[in-house]
C-alpha cells in the first residue's frame, strides 16, 4: 500500500510519517509512506493524507501553490473513490471558508466554516486559547476510522479555531471544551480529525490503522 502525505508547507510531516508506520506495523499492513509535494504520488497513493498546522490561510495558500495539486486531490476523493484523511488544518481546509485574519475560501468539499472559537466555562468566563491538551471524544454516529477505540477514547487538541455549521451527517465526532466542538468530519470516502492523531498515543494509531483498512 502506498500513502502520499501531501506537504502545503505546514504541519509536523516527520511525525505523522512515523505514525502512520507505526499505525502499519500494528495493522500488520506492508506500506510506503510518501512526502509529497508531487502529483504523480497522489495519483498512484492508495491512500492520501493531509495534514496541517498553523493558520488556515497560510495552508491554504501553501496547497493552492503546488501546481495541480487541488486537482490530483479531487480526482483521488471522486473518480479514483480512495480514502483520504486531513489531519487538524488539514481537516479544516476541507470547509467552504476559514474566518481566519479574514476570509479564505477552503476546498469546499464539505458545507461548514472554520470560525473563532469562543469557551465558556460554567461561570461564564472565557476559557483558555488555543484548546490544547487532551480532550475526550464523543462519537456521534459509528465509522470505521473508530473501531476499537476505548469508550473513553482521549485526543490531543491544539487549536483556536473550529469548524461550524456543517451538517449533521457529516459530524462524526466531538469534544467538550465550554460546549462541543467538532473533533472528527467526513462523508464517502474522506474524513478529517481537529486533533493530532499522530499526537494522541494509541487513539490516534488505532484510527490510523483503521485508516489503512478502510474501504468506503
């Protein structure tokens, strides 16, 4: 199995690589794993993941400067029909928009916006930002990336910004943190984590694993 990790330019690549290895030896999966910045890797992966950290508009930017890159991607997640998994930013970038420092148009493969979050605690007063630490996931509705995690499955969050208004069929999971917020998205054959899953010790390796034998 070949999985292209495309790099737009942010995100902790050397990481995610090592993960997705690790996901694969737990798996007992025979993988190559790619960093990429080339179409022709995605176009043969048989899995595709992107991952970003940072600013919205500075990842979005990155990907769009990678000649043919946004095309590669389509083709993977429509015609070619082959899992794809964006990682935090990664994951944002799929929404229509990220309100980051102003407006920047996502990919728009999901309805929804990446927005300023605003935490409450139970007094009212402003929690801390970014979100960041280990947070416990609520499943919303069962996919396969969750077989086999713990029923107090913990991930870790570093974020400011969260995806909303999307739809109720498209929000696979969330996390509490002075209300919900979006943890997992994903629809067909594509799915995104707000969390780090090459950051969240065994939660993270086991939805990697389960990425590599996904078949939507």
């Amino acid at each position: 199995m070949i999985v292209a990790v495309v790099d737009p330019g942010s995100g902790n690549l050397a990481s995610v690589r090592r993960a997705i290895e690790h996901a694969a030896g737990m798996a007992g999966v025979a993988t190559e794993v790619l960093v990429t910045r080339d179409t022709a890797d995605v176009a043969r992966a048989d899995r595709v993941v992107l991952p970003g950290q940072g600013a919205f508009a500075a990842c979005r930017h990155g990907l769009a400067a990678l000649p043919g890159m946004e095309a590669a991607l389509a083709e993977h997640i429509g015609p070619r029909a082959r899992p794809l998994l964006g990682i935090c930013v990664g994951m944002q970038l799929f929404a229509e928009r990220g309100l980051e420092h102003g407006v920047t148009q996502g990919l728009g493969w999901l309805p929804g916006e990446v927005a300023p979050m605003d935490p409450r605690g139970p007094d009212g007063a402003p929690l801390p930002l970014p979100q960041m630490g280990w947070n416990r996931l609520e499943i919303r509705q069962p996919h396969p990336l969750f077989s086999g995690l713990a029923p107090e499955a913990h991930a870790y969050f570093v974020h400011s910004y969260a995806w909303r208004g999307g739809l109720e069929s498209d929000l696979l999971a969330t996390t509490d943190y002075g209300g919900p917020v979006t943890a997992v998205v994903g629809r067909a054959n594509i799915a995104g984590t707000q969390f780090h899953v090459e950051k969240s010790g065994l939660t993270g390796l086991t939805i990697l694993a389960n990425f590599l034998g996904w078949s939507p």
